[in-house]
C-alpha cells in the first residue's frame, strides 16, 4: 500500500506545484497589467486602444483612465466641430511622438502645452486646439487625415511633426531588398498576443540583444541617406501644400531623436534601442545618418513651400529625463518640444499677421 500512497503523495506535490507557477503566473501578469496601467492609464498595450474608422480606413485612438478622447476622435479637450468666430485653431499631424501616450496627463503632451503658451502670451485672442497625433502613422496618414477630419474643421495653423515613421518604413523595403530581413520582421508569438507579460518578456530580449549587437556592422544596412529620403521629402512637400491650401500658417519642424553625434558608445545603444527594435538591420550611423538626412528633407521642404521651419532638435535634452526611449517624450520632453515650437510660432510674422486680421475682424464686427 506504501507505493501507491507515495504516487498519490508526488502526483498531489506536483498539482500543488504546478498550482503554485500558475498563481504565480497570473499575479505577475496582473502586476505588469497594473504597472502599464499606472503609466499609460489602461492595462492593455497601446495597440489595443486603437482601431480602424469605417469610414476613412484610418486607424483612430480610443481614450482610457488617462487619455481623453473628444467627441470628434482626437486626444484633448472638446471643441466644436463649427470653429467659433474669433477663435485661432491650432492642428498637430504626427505620429506617437504628437499623440503623447508617454506622457503623464493630456495637460502635458506638447500640443497642450504649445496651445496654453500662445494662449497665454497672446491674450485677448482666444485659441483651440486639435492634436490630430495618431501611433503608427506616416505623411500618406497625415495628409488623408488632413483632407478627411482636419480641413472640414478650419484650422488656422497646422504644425507637422513626423520623421521615425517613415524613415523606419522606407528603410525596412530597403532591407528586404538587400536580403537583410524576410517579407516581415519577427513577429511576436501567439502566447505573446494574450499574455501581456509574456509580449514584455520577448520584447526585452530582443531589446537586450539589439543593445548588446548595436555597434556589430556585419549584415547591417547599406545605403544612400540622401537617395532613400527622396520620397519622404515628396510626400512632406504634399502634405505642406495641401496644410496650405487648408490653413494660413503652416509649420513643419525638426525631428528629435534622443541619439545624437558625440555621445559615448554605451549612451548611443542606451538612445538607439527602441529605434533598433523597429529598425534592427540599421547601424547605430545608419541611424543617425537617416535622422540627419530626413530632417534636411524637412529643411528643404520649408524652404521650397515657404512653410515655417522649427528648428532647435538638440534643444531637448537626450537624456531619461526628457525621453522615455529613442524618440519619445516624458513630460520634461513634452515641455522642451513645446518650448521650441511655441518659440517659433511666437516669433512668426505669419502667426502675427494672422492675429492682426482676427483682431480686425473682430473690431469689425463690434462696430
């Protein structure tokens, strides 16, 4: 009778055992689902807290504990879809970097913050704003937002913020091209897709091995900056002139990586990681090659159109304080992006005009 017992005992050791890794399992999961929560205001990742409009085929957020999303589909406060009289209408296009999901409150995205300054120092007038920031997106995104939700609400300056995305699109064709990657990057898997710890897991490795291969140049990508931004600045330039045919001021301002020429190795893999992950075939030079050449697109694209250009990038500084990984803003970031954008529009002849003939119209209309 002892042996059976004794199998009864192990087979009963083991169910208590294998009980113990699945509890153990599920508090870690809630745990990363709580942390996630804490920072971004939902327990889900931030694809999930997007889907796609029937009606534009654009994908559009959803808000959380965190994010509020207005009654016309943007992060932010509500406005009216009818523009009031009187009142300047600020518009943001861009990607995650304009969408703020890192930030801690709506009140300090960097679109918030340029709206309360120039509200601030421009008092009488009366401004509002749309921050029409979306994760993922492109300039062919920004302009069928443009067309589609942006002009019917008659926006007064439009102010475009968007690089890494394209730059991470054009480059990865090209690495398939080259033979450096297959028809997709790895994806994550299927245990990934429902565990939320699971996805964090993979990700770090990959992460972990990307910083440690980061300055390895063997089987990376080769290429001309200049040749490989060519469509990017002609996609930036059709989306400057059709913000124009929309707004009377339109801004297009420099892209801020946290990875900048002159930092220690260990600070570039530090900056570049989560660049890397999206761009794994790039050297950490190829990188800042693509950024350097990207934002002389953007250059030469103000200076074609007659578009303000906002300079100042290195302005913020590439440090955890004011990013929360290679591109991305913490709320220090947030108000140093607004710093330099609202600097510039302030010292715009074009924003001043504009006001000018506000003002006028409003005497106008009083008398």
């Amino acid at each position: 009778m002892s042996a059976p017992r004794n199998a009864v005992t192990i087979v009963g050791l083991a169910l208590v055992a294998a009980m113990s890794v699945v509890v153990a399992l599920l508090m870690a999961e809630g745990a990363v689902r709580i942390r996630h929560w804490v920072r971004h205001g939902s327990a889900a990742p931030l694809e999930d807290s997007l889907s796609v409009d029937a009606a534009t085929g654009l994908r559009v957020p959803h808000g959380n504990d965190r994010v509020h999303i207005n009654a016309l589909g943007f992060r932010g406060p509500e406005i009216e879809a009818r523009k009031p009289a009187g009142t300047v209408r600020l518009a943001f296009l861009g990607g995650s970097t304009t969408f703020c999901a890192e930030a801690s409150s709506d009140e300090t995205t960097w679109p918030h913050v340029v709206w309360r300054e120039l509200s601030a120092a421009k008092a009488p007038h009366t401004f509002d704003y749309i921050n029409a920031g979306v994760p993922g997106y492109r300039i062919v995104h920004l302009t069928q937002t443009l067309r589609q939700r942006i002009a019917p609400l008659a926006p007064d300056v439009v102010v475009i913020y968007e690089a890494t995305n394209d730059l991470s699109v054009d480059s990865r064709e090209l690495a398939r091209r080259q033979g450096l990657i297959g028809p997709e990057l790895a994806e994550t898997s299927p245990l990934a897709r429902y565990s939320f710890l699971w996805f964090l897991i993979e990700k770090n490795v990959a992460l972990r091995t990307l910083q440690a291969n980061a300055l390895n140049d063997e089987g990376k990508l080769r290429y001309d900056a200049r040749a490989l931004s060519a469509a990017f600045e002609q996609r930036l330039t059709e989306l400057v002139q059709a913000s124009q045919a929309v707004a009377p001021v339109v801004a297009v301002a420099t892209f801020a990586p946290r990875l900048r020429r002159g930092q220690p190795d260990a600070e570039r893999r530090r900056a570049a990681v989560t660049a890397l992950y999206y761009m794994p075939y790039m050297t950490l030079d190829g990188l800042l090659d693509g950024y350097e050449e990207y934002n002389a697109a953007i250059r030469r694209v103000a200076a074609a159109t007659g578009a303000l250009l906002i300079e100042g990038a290195d302005t913020i500084p590439a440090d955890d304080t004011h990013y929360a990984d290679s591109v991305h803003f913490t709320d220090a970031g947030s108000a140093a992006m607004a710093a330099r954008v609202s600097s510039a529009l302030l010292a715009s002849p074009a924003l001043t005009g504009l006001l000018d003939g506000v003002r006028t119209a409003r005497v106008e209309v009083a008398h």
